[in-house]
C-alpha cells in the first residue's frame, strides 16, 4: 500500500486556542482548513502518520529521522504547559525509510538526535489531528540544507519504504512559507515574501511539483520561508503519480504565511518524474549560461571541471586577454546552484602572477577547499553557475559614510583577525547588514574597536537566464 494522501499544513502556535488566548480568530481560516484536514485523516485511519517538520534535529548535509520508541512534548517554549503530546514512534518504518535511504545513497537516518522533545512543527498540526483521531503512530523527519532533489528522493523512499510494509499512512508536510509579509510583522517586510507566496500557492493548487523543486534558493532565502524542502519531501512521495489537489486556504496576517492544501493520488503517470525533469531543466539552463560566459567565467569553470574529474590543474590558454595575462589583483571565485551557494574562497591580495593564475588558484579552492562543503563532485558539474570578482585598490574609510554595500566591498581587521564581504549581494542592503555579516566572519564583536577597509570589484557573471 502506498501512500495515497498527504497535506501541506502551517505550524503557528497561535492557532493553538491555549497559546493565542482568542488571537487564533485572525487566522480563523488557517483553522478551519486545519480541521477539514484532521476529519479527512480520521476518515483514512492510518496506523502511523509521517510528518515532516523543519523545527526538529537540522543538519546542513545530512536528514534527521527521529530514533526511539516514543517522544513527548508541551507549548511550555510558549508559555503553555498543560497542553502536552506523547506519541509512539514507528521503529519499523523509521528502520525501513533509513534502509532504503541507504540504498539510495541519501544521506538521511536515526543518527545524532539533539532533541528529543516533539518540536511545534510536528505539535501544531498533531494539536488539530487529536481532536478527531488518535489511534496512530508517528515517524517524524526533519529537513536539511542538501538541495530539493534529495529531499524529494526521501520522499519516493518513504513511499517505497510503506509500500514495502503495507502500511496505511499519510503524509503531513509541516512549513510555514515566507515570513517577509509585512513591515510590521516580527522579521520585516521584504517585496519577495508576497511574490515567492503567490508562486508557492499557485504550484500547490496545480500540484505542479517541478515548480517547488526549482525555485531559485535566493529567493527563498529572501522570502525568508521554512516550508519548501518539507513539502518537497512530500512531492516525492508521489513521484510518477497523478494527484488530485484540493487547496484550502492561506493568509498571513502575522507577517508569515500559513497556507493548507491536501493531496489524493489519482492512478500512474511517468511524466510526473519531477527528479529528472529538475534536472534536465537545471542542465538545459547551464547550457544555455556556457554561450554567455565571458573569459574570466570560462577560465574558472574549465579549471573546476579539469580539477574535478583528474585533480590536474589547468594549463594557460594561449588566447587571454592583456588585462589577465598582464594585470595582477586579487580575485573571488563563487560556485552555486540553483542559486544556492556551493562554494567561495577568494584572495584580498594577489599571489600570483596575474589574474588568470589567480582565477585558477581561487576556483580550485573553492571547489575543494571551502570549509563549508564538501568537494565538488562530477556529477554536479552540470548545474553549477559561477561568479568571478576581481578587486579593485584596497583603501582605509575613517566613516561609515563612505561605505557603499552595493559599491563597495569591505574589510574589518582587528589584529590578526579579518572579515571581507563583497559588495551588491542579496539580502544585503544596509552598511550596518554589511558590517554585521563581516564581523561575524571575522569573529570580532561590533563594540570592539577595528579598523574598516574598502574596495570596489569588477563582477564577472552570467545573467539571468
């Protein structure tokens, strides 16, 4: 038996009458659909619900599934105790999901569980579920940072697990979307929290599941949302099925979006192969970024991709221009994909004898050497986009005022530690955001006294496409 029902849900703890103490009614109805959605699961009656929730154990390279016989938990983090959860784990299912994760090379299973306690991403929408149904067992999974595509391979696991089993189940995909709605919410207002909304809930009426997985991952991060790779998880599981959507609500008077849609499966289509077709369209757009690229670009992606397949570095082209064979700077090399950053490593100064030397150097490092990821494999080759920035003249500021974050980059050095930024990156708006994110970097605190340094790049990119 497969899966055959899953449901996009929210998790504002104010929907919970205990914790809005009457403030619920604004989002009367989120709450409605809540309950249409917990008389549907009654109807069902499966022996276990997976849900999956972005509050639980989160890794950046690995998905946490919850270990264990049982778990509990209470709103006691918001200010209410005596509404408690205690629920039964399906340790078979878990042991089969991670068994067929194995299989698939996901990295995804029991293992370094932080927390045991049920998060308010599973709590919410279990809240509204007891209220009609209480006979089940739970597998809770958590998201992480890995892209879409694996967390929509978890989800033709989990299918493939409870078919294995023949259980009855559902899948309940637990995220809020943008939490940019409005300037008055608790995170601000940013103009990509409406649009990515609209997007998001139009792909959901149309179970259009390619939408969902190819979403520009800056744009997420602007719209500043915690639901994608959850409901990404769900789309797997009916990967090659038609599905039956029915859309139930959404709003966000609080200045995050709550939106409710349920799925039925609805007999086999092998055009709903959204993996694949992610791919392909991933592939077909980086082919069509190769015919854009200037020489700065396509130096440093021959150089990744030769380091890559044979750990050689690349030999000089005979073809450069004066300006890289001659010029000396300093140079940043930036990999993403899907707009999602993959790796960046980068020199103030230069060290090598002109700028195409350093683009060689900087993009071999950043390929390999980026304490933040692992190394670039062959098989993502195909779908990385690259940035090539090249600084201008290193130069002291005695005031804020002459910073620019869309101008200028910037420097903050106290003793032997130093943070750099670049200049006109997203999300990036403000010089008090730049020096923030720089001393972070650097490790110095904003009421220590440090010295600030400027510098303009020449961006080498391919545009939108």
């Amino acid at each position: 038996m497969a899966i055959n029902y899953g449901f996009i849900v929210p998790h504002p703890p104010i929907a919970i009458h205990e914790v809005g103490k009457g403030r619920e009614r604004e989002i009367q109805n989120t709450i409605d659909a809540f309950m249409s959605v917990a008389r549907m699961i009654k109807e069902i009656q499966p022996e276990t619900i997976i849900i999956s929730t972005p509050h639980s154990t989160v890794y950046s390279d690995y998905i946490h599934i919850s270990p264990g016989k049982s778990a509990a938990g209470s709103f006691s983090n918001f200010g209410v105790r005596d509404v408690f959860f205690k629920v039964e784990y399906d340790e078979e299912l878990v042991k089969a999901i991670s068994d067929f994760a194995f299989e698939e090379d996901i990295p995804a299973g029991t293992l370094g569980e932080r927390n045991k306690e049920l998060d308010h991403g599973a709590m919410v929408p279990l809240y509204f579920i007891n209220k009609h149904y209480t006979n089940y067992k739970l597998v809770r999974i958590s998201i992480s940072g890995l892209s879409s595509i694996t967390h929509y391979n978890l989800g033709k696991s989990i299918n493939r697990a409870v078919s294995k089993l023949g259980r009855n189940c559902v899948f309940v995909a637990s995220g809020d979307l943008s939490h940019k709605l409005v300037a008055s919410g608790p995170y601000g207002y940013d103009e990509e929290g409406p649009k990515f909304d609209k997007d998001i809930t139009d792909a959901m009426r149309k179970a259009d599941f390619l939408k969902l997985l190819t979403i520009n991952e800056e744009r997420c991060e602007r719209a500043a949302q915690c639901g994608l790779q959850s409901f990404n998880i769900l789309a797997g599981c009916f990967d090659k099925r038609n599905v039956k959507p029915a859309f139930m609500s959404y709003e966000g008077p609080f200045g995050v979006g709550y939106a409710v849609c349920a799925y039925e499966a609805a007999g086999s289509d092998d055009v709903r192969d959204f993996a694949k077709r992610a791919l392909d369209e991933m592939e077909e757009k980086m082919k069509k970024a190769r015919g854009k690229e200037d020489a700065y670009i396509s130096l440093a992606r021959k150089s990744i991709e030769l380091y890559t397949r044979t750990k050689k570095v690349l030999e000089m082209p005979d073809d450069l221009s004066k300006e890289l064979l001659e010029r000396r700077a300093g140079t940043f090399v930036t990999l993403k994909i899907n707009g999602k950053l993959r790796g960046c490593i980068g020199t103030i100064e230069p060290v090598c004898r002109n700028i195409a030397e350093e683009i060689i150097r900087n993009a071999i490092s950043a390929c390999s050497k980026d304490p933040r990821f692992d190394p670039v494999t062959e098989e993502e080759l195909p779908y990385i986009t690259y940035s090539v920035d090249v600084l201008g003249k290193v130069e002291k500021v005695q005031s804020k005022l002459e910073l620019d974050p869309n101008k200028y980059g910037v420097i903050v050095t106290k003793g032997y530690r130093r943070g750099l930024l670049l200049p006109n990156l997203d999300g990036v708006d403000t010089v008090e955001e730049q020096l923030e994110i720089a001393l972070g970097k650097a490790g110095i605190g904003s009421h220590e006294d440090y010295t600030i340094e400027r510098f303009e790049v020449v961006r080498h990119e391919v545009g939108d496409l």
